[in-house]
C-alpha cells in the first residue's frame, strides 16, 4: 500500500461519518435490485409493501429521521446494527460457515525443526506487529482502484489481536480490549492440548533461540499421554448456542476458569497441527484444512475458534492463518499476513537455536475440570465437526489464460469484469440469477466496514441471457453492447456502495430502528421478496494480495456457493466453496462455468476490438 506521512497516522484520522442515504434513493435501488430476481406477482405485492413505507407521512420517513438523529450522536451510525445482524447474532458454527483464512505458499519443512523455525518467526513477527499497531507506526492504508487516494480508517488493525468473540445464547458478544500496549502472551497448541507462551523473559523480549527452545519443550510436554486432556478446542468448533451452554458448565470450575482466562486474554493462538497426507496438500485440500482442521480426528481439535487469530503451522508443510471475522474484515487480514511471510523470508535462513535452556521457565499446560456432562458436550462437538468437514466441497483453482491486464486494456473495472463473470458462470448451470454479496469496503469512512455491492444487476441479466440465448443467438454487436452496460451498472454501484450509498447497510439500519423504537415491523421487511434478497446464494469477495497467498471462506447459505477472488497482472485465483449436501451446487461444475465464463467474454472483446479488415484486402487475391 501507498505510504502517507506521520501527520496521517492510524490515531490522527479525521475521516468522515458514515452517511445515511436518502430515503427515495435506497427505496428505489432495492425496486430495481430485485425486480428480476421475483415473478411479476410477488414483484407487484413489494413495490406496493415498498411505496407504503416510503410515503409521505409513512414508516421510512420516521424511521429516517431517527437515523438521522442516531449519525449525530454515534461515531457510526449502523456499525453495531452491522456487527450483529452480519456476525454475533449467527448461530452457525464459525468454522466454514464464518471465519475466513489465508493459506501461506506450501511449505518444504525437512525436519520438525524446520516446522519450529517457521513458527518463532511468524511469532517474533507477529509481536513486531503488534509493536506497530501499539505505537501507532503503522502506515495508514490508501484506497486503491475506484476512487483511489482516500485514506482508509485503521481502526480494524487494533483489533487484530486483542478481540475475542465469547459465545452467548442467542447472540455472541465480541471484546475488544484497550489500553493493552505491550508483549503478552500466546496460546500454543499442539496435539490438542493448549499452552502458555510468554514472550518476556526478565523484562525482555525473548529471542528467537528462546521461542524455539520453548516451542520444542511445548512439542515434548504434548506427547506426555498420561497429562493429556480431552479435545476441548472442539467446543469452540460447534454452533454458537452448544458452544455457549458447554462454556456455562465450563466455567464453574476455578481451574477451567483460569485456562479460560489464558487463552481469551492471548495475542493469538499459534497451532502446531499434525502432518497431512500428501493427498491432503493440494490448494484445494490447504484451504479447507485452514477452514475445519479436517475434523476430529487430524486437527481440528487444535483450534480455538473464538480467538481472532489462529496461525497454523502444520509440520509437513501446511501453514496459513484462520481468523474469526467479526473484528476485522480480510484486506486487515491480509495486511498482517503480507507482514509476517515478508518478515520469514528477510529473515535469516538459519536461525540460532542455541541456548543453555536452564534459565526459561517451563512453559504452563493449561488444564481442564472435564465433568461427564461436560465430556458428553465435547462428544456431541465432534461429529458435528465432522459433518461440516464432510460436507464441504472446496475447489481452487488458477484462471491463467489473463489477468487484471487483459482487462484494463478493455478500458473495464477488473473487479465488475470479473463479478459480470460470476454472473455468467450462475446462469450457465442454473438459467437464473440469484440475490449475490460483493462486499465493499466503507473504510473511507470512520469506523467503517463494509457493504454489499448486489452484482445480479438487471443488466447483468440481459447480458447473460444474450450470451447464453441459442435461437435467435445475439450478434456480437448486441453481446458486446450488453456486456458493457452491465460492466457499466456494476462500476457504478461499486462507487455507491464505497462511498456510502449502498442500499443493504441502510436497510438494516431502518429496520433496526423500528425495533429499537417499539414499532411494528413494517410490512416491506415481513415480504418474501426482502427475506430471500438476503439469501445470499453466491457471496462474492476480492481479495487481492502481492505475495504468494490466498484467502478463502465458505458459502453463507446452504445452497450457495462462496467466491472469493485475488486477481493479479496475469492471472486470477479463484476460491469457490459450497456444500455436498445441497444437490443444487457444486464446486466443480461451476468453477468450469466460470472459466468457460471468462474464456467466452474474452474471446468476445477480442472480436468486438479486431480492427474489420482494410477495404484493400477485401476480396483481393494473394
Ligand atoms: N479501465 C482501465 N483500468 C481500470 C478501469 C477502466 N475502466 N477501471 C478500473 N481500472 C483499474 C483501476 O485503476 C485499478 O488499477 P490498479 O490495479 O493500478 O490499482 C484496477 O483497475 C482495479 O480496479 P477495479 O477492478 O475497478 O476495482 P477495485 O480495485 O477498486 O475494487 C472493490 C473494487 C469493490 C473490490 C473495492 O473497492 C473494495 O471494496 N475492496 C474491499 C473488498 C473487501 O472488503 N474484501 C474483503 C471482505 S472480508
């Protein structure tokens, strides 16, 4: 990223509020967003649900005016709305159905010590990081692409390692500590077993050759089966509401207390995870592992899913960083990753792992009160674990006809190049679009997230259905004109969205404040129409990155898929993820719809652009 002066630094941001959009406009938007996504009849019930709300005198005009009220007095206006609706009130289990991961590049460990080598560093880099954040050193982030040069809000960054989401019947709470400047400790994992890693030692940091000793002694403690605990990392796997009522019998016990107390209090957790077959080590095979741990029975009882960062590194070779979402978003992610791997590779290759080992404490296990009904919990986790593990089908795969360059050289947006590509690659296998999540980033304002770009545009469908339409089939004229129109639609709502006039967040914010105030649900919320437009059948994310690295999630509705992109100069990664269960998906068959998809838009502008042949040739003989 771009680097801005000191005067610029994360605490001294002066960015603007979150706006609240105008009523008409929002109303308006979401009429013609999901217009061709219903039949006629049910469109005609919502326009009427929609032009009630918004009349003079109706629901929306109140409902409006305190949003207003509540922009002046909040720093922004919708983020706690946000935050529970998108993360804490979801009840599903945050592995694969929430928490997203990057997978580093394949590592070529040759021994366990190699496994250790790469876990110290990332660890000494991580409190490098940290260091940064705490004494506001680190550089503010500049938008790029769209309305590029705004300094982004930072605040994602403090969160990074000092959040930890508790599980609580019917909505999680996330905590965020202040004021906690300063080296803490880790949580390892290993074998399923959790220890203390302090990163002082008189004071003082402690070195590289001291991480490592206590990472070995830790590999040691773990394969000690007579003090070996239960999986309770499990618990942390299952949906909210188990997780919560296990956590209540949990805590009763001091000594459980106290292991809790360690490991919600940690920077992160770094997961020292089991080797994996060589089947399991194609990207494909890595991402899922980031995503579940492979269930039970390989690592995913070496988790902690509630702590935000959980940097695995499994010990033939199998690394990334598993995050749960609700403090950040994965650009911050991504940041912090580009960070440590840069920080392993500057590094030296042979680290020293000499020392005399007497001085540094033992490092501390932390130990469990497991009562049957508690053992019974981590019982009824794993198999549910497994199901998840059994049930997602992740496919990733590398788009290397062109990239980014091809598509610049079109005079397009890459990104509503690539989301029109999605679009097409949907209507291939199921001739019809579908409600469809693009998040974009609010970072220009304070405290801001994101909101959703809705890419099933009308134009997206008029394109599709002239590139897929046999008889008569579209002329390439007609093909080329759609095709820029819905480039066209997607680019501008890309620019609403970041700049705050995106209609989702709004819409939430309305019907949060009906509720708020003691109010009837308006009619517009309780339609059909409003309900399945937040189905998210195809939740889309780029995610780019400038080291070998990618980021992948899972799908948010059971019959969806999840996409997520990292377009490069010459080529796009792509992440698709859905579940084997539903018989209405599959990764396979729509990743090769998308790469027909982009071969076939490709293969159009290439038509669209070749120069007609010069009247000179025309006809004339060699
Ligand atoms: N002709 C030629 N080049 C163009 C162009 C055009 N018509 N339109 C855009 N470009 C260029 C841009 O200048 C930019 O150049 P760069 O590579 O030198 O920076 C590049 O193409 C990319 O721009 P574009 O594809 O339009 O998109 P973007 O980078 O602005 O991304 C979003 C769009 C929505 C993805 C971005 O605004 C965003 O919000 N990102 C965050 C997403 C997020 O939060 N993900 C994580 C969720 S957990």
């Amino acid at each position: 990223m771009p680097i801005l002066s000191k005067e610029t630094s994360m605490d001294k941001q002066e960015l603007p509020k979150v706006p609240v959009p105008p009523l008409d406009q929002t109303l308006d938007t979401y009429l013609k967003c999901v217009q061709h996504l219903v039949c006629a009849d049910q469109f005609r019930k919502t326009k009427a649900a929609v032009d009630k709300f918004g009349a003079p005198g109706g629901a929306g005009e109140l409902l409006q005016e305190k949003l207003q009220e509540r922009k002046e007095k909040t720093e922004n206006w919708v983020y706690s709305y946000w935050l529970e609706d998108m993360y804490l009130n979801n009840r599903l289990a945050l592995p694969v159905n929430s928490s997203p991961a990057m997978v580093f590049p394949k590592q070529n460990f040759r021994d366990q010590r190699d496994a250790l080598r790469f876990a110290t560093r990332i660890i000494r880099g991580v409190l490098d990081y940290k260091a940064r954040i705490d004494t506001d050193d680190l550089r503010v982030d500049v938008a790029r692409g769209q309305l590029a040069g705004t300094p982004m809000c930072m605040q994602q960054y403090r969160r990074l390692f000092t959040s930890y989401r508790y599980p609580v019947q019917g909505s999680d709470s996330l905590s965020v500590k202040v004021d906690c400047a300063g080296p803490e400790h880790m949580i390892v994992a290993c074998k399923n077993q959790f220890f203390v890693l302090e990163t002082l030692l008189n004071d003082e940091l402690m070195t590289d050759a001291e991480i490592f000793s206590q990472l070995d002694k830790i590999m040691k403690m773990a394969e000690n089966p007579t003090e070996r605990a239960p999986p309770v990392g499990l618990l942390t796997s299952d949906g909210r509401n188990e997780w919560a009522q296990a956590r209540e019998a949990l805590v009763k016990d001091p000594v459980n207390r106290t292991s809790l107390d360690l490991i919600e209090s940690s920077l992160c957790l770094v997961c020292l995870d089991e080797p994996c077959s060589p089947l399991d080590q194609s990207d494909s095979s890595r991402a899922a592992m980031m995503l579940h741990g492979g269930g039970a029975e390989k690592n995913g009882a070496n988790r902690w899913y509630d702590k935000s960062m959980q940097f695995v590194v499994g010990l033939s070779g199998v690394c990334g960083v598993v995050c749960e979402h609700s403090p950040f978003e994965g650009i911050v992610l991504v940041q912090c990753s580009e960070f440590l791997l840069e920080y392993i590779i500057s590094s030296p290759s042979k680290m020293s792992t000499v020392v005399s080992g007497k001085s540094l404490p033992v490092p501390k296990r932390l130990t469990w009160k497991i009562s049957p009904q508690i053992q019974g919990f981590i019982s009824d986790s794993a198999p549910r674990l497994h199901r998840l593990v059994k049930n997602l089908d992740m496919d990733v795969f590398k788009f290397s006809s062109y990239g980014k360059d091809f598509i610049k050289k079109q005079k397009m947006s890459p990104d509503a190049y690539i989301q029109v590509a999605l679009q097409l690659a949907f209507y291939k296998c199921n001739r019809r679009l579908v409600p469809t999540y693009e998040s974009a980033s609010m970072r220009r304002f304070r405290e801001g997230r994101v909101d959703n770009i809705r890419s099933a545009t009308r134009q997206a469908l008029a394109f599709v259905q002239a590139m897929t339409q046999d008889k008569p089939a579209a002329s390439d004229a007609e093909k080329m004109e759609k095709l820029n129109k819905a480039i066209c639609a997607q680019t501008e709502y890309t620019r609403a969205a970041i700049t705050g006039n995106g209609i989702d967040n709004h819409l939430l914010g309305l019907l949060r404040i009906s509720r708020d105030l003691k109010m009837e649900k308006p009619d517009m919320f309780c339609d059909p129409t409003y309900l399945s437009s937040n189905q998210f059948i195809l939740s889309t994310s780029q995610v780019p990155t400038t080291v070998e690295m990618f980021c992948c999630y899972g799908p948010v509705v059971p019959n969806g898929y999840g996409a997520c992109y990292n377009p490069q100069a010459d080529h796009i990664l792509f992440c698709v993820s859905s579940f084997r269960e539903s018989t209405d998906t599959s990764s396979a068959v729509f990743s090769n719809a998308l790469q027909e998809a982009l071969s076939q838009i490709r293969d159009l502008c290439k038509r669209a652009h070749k120069p007609p042949p010069s009247p000179a040739h025309k006809g004339s003989k060699p």
